[in-house]
C-alpha cells in the first residue's frame, strides 16, 4: 500500500499537518491540499495545491491518480461558509473521488453532530442535531457552534448519499488536543479555570486521531468491508484515568510550580447555572462536561489507540519540565541589576 497517494484536505490545520507527516513517514506519497498559500515542501513525496474547496466546482483533476482521501477541511468559524464547506464541497469531492476510482474515503467529523444528549452515555446510534433547521433546545452552544454541528452531519449524510463503491469511513472525534493545548489550559483566564476546571476534558490526542484515519483508510484499500457502505465511529478515550482539567492542573503544578495550575474548582452546579443563564435553556439536556462518549465501536472493529491521554499528558509534564529548568537556569546566569 505505501508509494500509493493519497489526498488530505485541510492539510495545513492542526491534524492535517500531524497526518501529512506520518503518511509520509509510512512510505506514501500525499497530495495535500490547503486554502491558504501552501507551504514550500521539501519532500518529492509531498505535492501541494490550493483549493478553494468552497467555490471550486471540479475537483476530478485534484483526486486523479489518489487512492485515497482522507478529508480533514471544514470551516468552524464563519457561520456563512459552513454549509458550502462542510455539506457541498464534501458531496462534490466525495463524487469525485468515487468516479476517479478512489478505493477509501475517510470523513472527519465531530462529537458536536450529538448536540446535548438527553441521556449522559452517548454511542454511534445515540440521537444528533436536527440537520435541516437550528433547534436552540438541541445543543448548549453559541449559533455558530450548532450550526457547525448540523452542517459536519449533513457532510456525513452527503457521503451516504454518495458512496456506492468507495469503502467509506465517518470518525467522529471527541476534543483534539496537541501537547501546546494540553498545556494551555494555564493561558485560560481565571474565571473559565474555576469554573472549567471540574469538568470531563474529552480530550483525544492529535497523534491518535491521525493514526486512527489512517487505519481506516488502510482498512479500505485493503478491501476489508463492503464497497459503498459508510462506517461511522465515535473516536474517544473518555474511559480513561483522571480525566478532568484538574486532575491535569494539579500534575502540571506539581512539575513546573506554576500557579496558574493551583485554583479553586467550583462545585459543577455553578458551571451547570453559568450555561444556564447563558443559553437560557432548561437544564433536560447534558452539557458537552456531563456526556460520556463510548469508542467501543472503533475499538471492536479492530482500532487500538496508538499513544492514548496518559503518554500525551507526560509528554506535557515534560515539557513543562523542560520549560521550568530552562527558566530557572536563565535566572541563575543573569547578571545582577547595577546598583
């Protein structure tokens, strides 16, 4: 399978880059795509193009000769551009790719397509958003937010009215985090770290989401499952050990003596009414800190996480290590202020 090439949209974003690298590492050749002016690349493994995947209409000669797609651009920001980006030009790359005879598709979209569950623990066939309209009700969230819900759904909605030959994959991600994020939780202003601090992180790690897209989309070229049939799986850790934003604070502390790491957790009530009063939605739903996302699916089809939050999280601590001996040093060697 490596020397094949494979397409990655959304190759410049914070996965997209992580994927880009460990293709290459894995012996294939990528085509990578970006809406911005692309990166020089120093790899004749790698070829960039920039695609305007809102407006671009043909996209036959970006799949031509790929093997393999794995589609990481979206929009999460412009409430505007979701609908054109997330729902259309993932139909019209997906029918490209098919008629271009592309052997595996692989679709990132999110834990946020469940909105706030009714119930706490939330598997692959738990109810979503409503894709057709905005049901305020549905998700404790800004406008934009659920609107991005809705719009990575109707991406997942658009591939299963494409795929008739493609093996297709759906990887809905819980919170994807690198080591900059594990560790940026201290750049949170005072307020969101009491009121955050007890909350479930649902974090993944970035590493993990990579490798997991990958495997699926090797699954597909192997030509394991049916053509045309879309599988759709949670992609989370939310099993594991001490998995709140305290829990980590209170090692990072430990390490690096920052204080930033040492607040006051507020009782979960408090950040419960917050959401409350700000959304101005009665409490029947869960919000995203209460909910449980099961990767008991992804995990029986055969997929086992190839870092996990507790290898992310030391090589947090030691960062953070790093950072503190690195600082402590500086002050040793500078020279004292003239008096």
């Amino acid at each position: 399978m490596p020397d094949e090439t494979i397409l990655v949209t959304g190759a410049t974003g914070r996965i997209g880059r992580v994927v880009v690298s460990d293709l290459l590492e894995r012996g294939y050749r990528v085509r990578a795509t970006t809406s911005r002016t692309p990166p020089s690349a120093d790899n004749r493994r790698l070829e960039w193009r920039k695609v305007d995947l809102a407006n671009e209409t043909k996209l036959d000669l970006l799949v031509e000769g790929c093997s393999g797609v794995i589609h990481l651009a979206a929009e999460i920001g412009k409430k505007d551009l979701m609908r054109a980006v997330n729902e259309h030009a993932t139909e019209r790359l997906a029918r490209a790719a098919q008629d271009a005879g592309v052997k595996a598709f692989c679709y990132t979209s999110s834990i946020a397509v469940y909105g706030s569950g009714r119930s706490i623990h939330i598997s692959e066939s738990s109810p979503v958003l409503s894709v057709d309209k905005d049901v305020v009700s549905e998700y404790w969230a800004l406008d934009y937010v659920r609107e991005y819900g809705r719009t990575k759904l109707a991406g997942e909605l658009a591939l299963l009215r494409v795929a008739e030959r493609m093996r297709c994959t759906v990887l809905r991600p819980a919170v994807v985090v690198d080591i900059g994020q594990i560790i940026g939780v201290r750049d949170w202003n005072l307020v969101k770290r009491m009121l955050a601090s007890h909350r479930h992180a649902h974090h993944i790690y970035v590493g993990d989401v990579s490798d997991a897209l990958i495997w699926s989309m090797e699954q597909g070229l192997a030509g394991k499952g049916e053509p045309g049939r879309v599988d759709i799986y949670n992609l989370a850790e939310d099993d594991r050990d001490m998995p709140r934003h305290i829990d980590f604070m209170r090692k990072a502390f430990a390490v690096s003596g920052d204080r930033r790491y040492r607040v006051f957790s507020a009782p979960w009530i408090v950040d419960w009414l917050h959401d409350f009063i700000r959304f101005h939605s009665l409490p029947i739903r869960n919000p995203l800190w209460r909910m449980r996302f099961s990767g008991e699916r992804l995990s029986k089809a055969g997929y086992r996480l190839k870092y996990g939050m507790a290898k992310a999280e030391q090589l947090a601590l030691a960062r953070l290590a790093k950072e503190t001996r690195t600082a402590m040093q500086s002050d040793l060697v500078r020279p004292d202020n003239p008096v």
